[in-house]
C-alpha cells in the first residue's frame, strides 16, 4: 500500500509524461 505522498508522486511524473508531448514547456525541455 503506498503512501498518498508517494501516490501523488507517481501521478505528477505519470500526468508529466502524459503531457510531455502536448505541453509546449515540457517539450522545450526534451529538446
């Protein structure tokens, strides 16, 4: 069972990488 501090964690890097190729920022940063 994970901790809901790690569980927001996972979510923000998997929303990140959800995003990566829509967000504009985020894209700029892979570059």
């Amino acid at each position: 069972n994970l901790h809901p501090l790690e569980q927001r964690r996972r979510l923000a890097v998997y929303w990140r990488e959800f995003a990566a190729p829509h967000g504009p920022k985020l894209s700029a940063r892979d570059n």
